[in-house]
DNA sequence: TATGAATGAGTTTTCATTCAT
DNA sequence: GATGAATGAAAACTCATTCAT
C-alpha cells in the first residue's frame, strides 16, 4: 500500500506547507515536490494528478479528524456534552495548526467543482457524525422533538465552519478555542436544548 | 457614468449566465463576450480586467440584495421578525436565480485570495444588517443579554449559507424557501429567544 | 491639400511630443489624437494610417532640415566651409529640439524594416546634399582625388548621426554644437583636405 | 551552465535565423522554437523571456566578435595596422554572416529603448577597442596629438556602421570587406595620420 | 524506484482602424 | 468635416504531465 510509505506522508504535508503559505493557485506540482525533497516525477509515482494529491490530503487530515473526535466523544454520556467536546476538539485541532487551518477554510475551497463535490464526499464522515449527536440529542430528549436533523446539522456545521473562518480571515487575532464555549451555547440554544 | 450604460448590465448578467453553466475557471472573457453580444474588445471599455468583472458583478447583485432585505424589514416591529424576513427573502431571492445561487455559493469561492477579500468587504453591508438585527433583539430583550454578537452573526450567516449551498449542491431537490421558517426557528432559539 | 490645413501640422507636431516622451512602442494613436486635441477618427482624415503619421512627420522636419541647410550653405564659396556648415546646422537643429531628436535618433529606428526604408528614401535629399559638397571638394582639389564618393557620404552622414545618437543618449550632458569643430576637422582630414 | 548545454546554443542561432528572415516583429517565440526544433515551453528553461533571447544572441555574438578581432590585432605593431585590421575583420564576419548582419544592422534596433541600452552595455567591449586603438596611435605619434578620443571613436565606429548598415539595405550588391582599405584611409586620415 | 528535461495546450488584453451619427 | 464607441486579431508565457535514463 502506497500511503504507507513514508514519501506518500512527505507529499502531503508538504503540499498543505506550499499551499499554506503560497495559495491554491500558486502551489505548482513542482514546488510541492521541492518542498518534499523528491523530483517532479516522484509525486506521479504516489497521486495520479495534482487533484488526487489534494483530495488525499483532505481524506488523510480529516479521517484523523474524525477518528480524533469519535475518540474524545466516546466517554461522554449526554448529546450537549458531546457537542461540547466536538466543538472545542474542532476549533483547537485547527487553531493548532494553522497550515491545516489556512488550506481547509480558504485555499482548498479555491478548487473547482469536481474537487469539491469530492471533498464533500469526505466530510461526509464528518456530518454522519454529527447527526449522530443530534439525533442522540432528540432521542434523549435534550433537544426539542421536532428539530429537523438536516437543518440542525447545517446550522452546527455551517456556524463553526464560519467561525473558524472568520478567524482566519482575521489573522488569528483572538483566542479561537475560547469561542467553544459560546458558539456551543448557541448550538445547543439553536436544538432547543432541555437540560435531562 | 459607465454603469448605468446598457451594456454594463448587459456583460454582467452575461457573465453570471457564462460563470454558472460552465464553472468559475472556464468562464473565458471570451464566451462572456460571445454571451453579452459584445466584442472582446468592448469588455474592456466597461471593466478594467477580468476581476474587475466579477468584482463588480458581485457588488451589483449584493448591493441589491441588501437594499431589498433592508425594505423589507423596515416594516416590522421586532428583531425576531426582522430576522424571519431576512432569512425567507435571502432563501427566496436566491431559490428564484439558479445562475446567481451557483456563482455566489459555488463559483466566487474559487476565485483567488484577492478577489475573495474585496467580495468580504461587499460582504460586510450584509453582515452590517445582520448585526444590527441581533443588537436590537438584545436591547429590546428579544435575545439574551449575553449574546456575543459577532458569533450570533456568524451563526446567523453559516447556516443560512450552509443551507443555500448544500441545496445548491444537492441539485435543488428540495423547496429551499419553506427552509425559512425552521431555519428561524434554530436561529432565534440559538440567540436565546424569549417571547417578548 | 490637407497638408496646408492646421490639424494636419496639429497632428504631426503631437505626434512628435508623444514618441519622445512615451516612445515608439508607447504611443498609440489614441494618445497622439489627445495630445493634438482631436478624436481617434479625426487622425484618419488626414493620414492614411499609423505609419503614414511617421513618414509625414519625418518628411515634413527632414524637408525643413534640408531646406534649411542647403540655404546656409548657398552662401558659401569651399567644399570645406559647406561642410563646416551643414555639420554646424545639423548639431543645433537637434541641440535645439530635443523632442526631435530623440524622435530621430532613438525612437523612429524602432519601425519596422518596411517603414525605415520609406524613411531611408526621404533621407535621399540629405544625403544628395552631402555628395554634392564631396564631389565639390575634390573637383575644387580640396579633397583627395581618389576620393570615394559612397564612402565619404558614409563617414560624414555615419560620424555625425553617432555624434548625435551618442549626445541623446548620454543625457545631453554636454554641449552638442560645439562638436561641430573638431568633427569637421576629423571629416575633412578623412576626404583627404588640402588648403586651397 | 545552461549556456553550454546543446539547446541553449541551438535557439541562439534559431533566434538569428528567424528574426532575420521574418524581421523582429514577426519573430515569435513559436516560431523560434519550431526553427530550434524544440517545443514553446523549452525555451523558457533556458532564456527568462523573450527579451532575454535577444540580449544573450547579442552578447554570445559580441562577444566572439571582440575576441576574434583582439586576436588579429594582437599581432600588429600600429595603431594604424591595427585599425585596417579591425576594419578588415568586422567587415569580413558581417559578410560571411547575412543572418547576423541583418539582426546586428536593421532588426536588433527596432527593440525597445530598455533593450537598446542593454545592448550597448554590450557594444562597450567593442568601444573600448577601439578607444585603446586610438590611444595608441596618439601616444605613438600615428595621430594627430589634439585628437578627441570620443569624437575619434564615433567616426570610426558610426563609419563602419553606416557602411554596414547601408551594404545591407542595398541588397549586398557589392563587395563589402573590398571597402575595409578605402575605409581605412578615410579613417586615419581623419585621425590626423602620418607615417611613422 | 527515482529522476528532471522536455512538452505544448490554452487565455487575457491591447490597440489600429472603422463607421454610424 | 468630426466624433468616439465598437471591433477582433494576435502572441507571450505557465505548468501539469510524461518518459528515457
């Protein structure tokens, strides 16, 4: 298997690094390859294109992400709590490495729709896991009974995404793990959350 | 003043039929000409570049946005029902213009980091609105007194943005503006709504 | 006859302050009809295209050049003083109208191989003028006898055109019309000059 | 060193040939490719853009002429034998070498004036020369003692330029290097010359 | 496996010229 | 005569991908 070889691992980081710190547009195969210490050619050995390298690097980062999160959730018992610990792990995982941060909330979304639809088909993982809460959430009766799981998801995923963003965008000026606290309270407010 | 001549609005409206059916990067100046029923040449009688296209497409359609939610909500009384009519106006306005839905969810975020940060700052009138709204629920004891407003606004924001793309992406499967009424539901319930 | 009308001059002299402050590649019909205070369209009244502004403007001052001349030397009685003459004339006419020169010297050798044939032609007259003096000289026994005309013409026209073209593009740092000497003294040495 | 890599060399004399026969103008950069038998792309790993083709042609040219004729002089004991032989030689390598005769005279002068002065940051080499030459033959009492070394060069080099220069634009209808005595004559006669 | 020299398709923008008013 | 809005052809350069070594 390819992505066991420590040269796959090498691309990838190296590719958040160039697109990281030179932008989706300005991130050649050649550079990437120059960042990795291997030739141009070496990278076709690993991907299939330039594209394969980007959505693999959204699948390794955020399968880790997932496992992450699944993992910290496990021993929480209530739907609140887990969303608690699903928010904090999100904003701090992406506060901790702001290449990840930078590629993620703005260069890889710079990619044309086909790449995009793929990315999506990531995040999946990530919204399962989510719904999994909320419908948790509703089964418990913590969250109101007729919140609509899709439309709850969208406002959970849609909120943190733009603040991670925002904070981005605004050079990292504040304190992005702070935020878990408050953005979780709208969360839960926004599921019309009833405390057991 | 070039604006108001015919053919700028005529290569604008181009330009979002040529950029929604055939993506952000195979939007030619080429095809937007051929669209407009212009020459090359003349698009740049009209915009200074390519961007400058986009940039101004971008302010045209959002300035009009803004200042229709703004007319519109200038006729209700509370901040929750404010919010109500601009979640259901953005929904509608959006639902009704396919071409503009994909170029505004999809399309402009691939554009490079430049252009995305002028579209921000076509952004902030919008987010200006939003803010305004959570202030004045807060004062008049609408929301809670300890709303943060700047996370207000990006969860207000997120989902309704979340919630335009994922209809977007998922092929418009669904009636987007009956959305409006549990989307209002999440957000005054995350604001901490209490019935005045 | 168009040429006698004022915009016809009007042009021809905007055309000159464009090249020289702009040059050659930079100066587009556009910016001669600004500076010549008519429309783009008015240009085409009165010249066929582009390039007949160029040959227009480099007959009409090298007409004036030659005309200028040969009235100063008329006057003369040697070869040797003509000489003196025209190398004088020809320095201060361009010391006296930098524009000119440099339009001359640097700018209008910039056309294309077709256009500088065209000028090429209109410089026969200056060129006529020269041989007339050589042949003078030597049938007055100033110069050599064995004197080769083409070759005479060459080193005079060539020796002074460098002298110039040195001048325009060293800055004019220094006084240009009082070359006239000591350059005469190195042409008529090279025709061979015996002192009557 | 890309200069001494094959291709390097081999889109030098490309450049010669094609500019010469198509003039500068219509020299693109696909068509020296195809006469260099390598793709568009090749030739940006070996020249930085277009401009830079010209400016390493002129130099690689300019460079083997001064050699070349500091290697015949160094033999002579005169300045004025010097001086005949590099009359002699430049009039000899720009007969036997059309293509370059035609770049060197007529197409490298329509570049622009940025080319230009980097062109004859290049010609210096050559100025020089001749300066020593000229030195020379004041220090040996060849030339005349009030001899201005700067008018002194630009006689002898606009000389032979013109007569270059002319030669071409005459369709080659006579035999140039058969000048390099008249030439000569002309030029130490200007310098004031007398025998040793 | 690994290399890196070579490839060649693809697009924005300028500007001389025209022609309806 | 005069205008100036509209035209559309034309070319340098980049970079993902290949393949001989």
């Amino acid at each position: 298997m390819k992505k066991n070889k420590p040269k796959y691992r090498q691309i990838i980081e190296a590719a958040v690094v160039v697109i990281a710190e030179n932008g989706y547009h300005q991130a050649q195969v050649s550079k990437i390859a120059k960042q990795a210490c291997v030739a141009d050619g070496t990278i076709y050995l690993y991907f299939k294109n330039k594209e394969d390298i980007l959505i693999s690097l959204f699948q390794e980062k955020m399968g880790t992400f997932v496992e992450i999160i699944e993992g910290k959730i496990a021993g929480k018992e209530t739907a609140a709590e887990k969303l608690l610990m699903l928010v904090e792990t999100h904003l701090k995982l992406l506060s901790e490495d702001l290449h990840l941060a930078i590629v993620t909330q703005l260069e890889l979304r710079q990619s044309n729709k086909e790449l995009r639809l793929k990315v999506n088909e990531v995040l999946k993982g990530y919204l399962n896991l989510i719904d999994k809460i909320i419908i948790e959430g509703i089964e418990k009766k913590e969250f109101g009974s007729s919140l609509d799981v899709r439309l709850a998801r969208q406002m959970i995923f849609g909120t943190i995404d733009e603040t991670v963003t925002s904070w981005v965008m605004n050079e990292q000026k504040y304190d992005l793990p702070a935020l878990a606290g408050p953005v979780h309270q709208l969360l839960i407010n926004g599921c019309g959350y009833q405390k057991a």
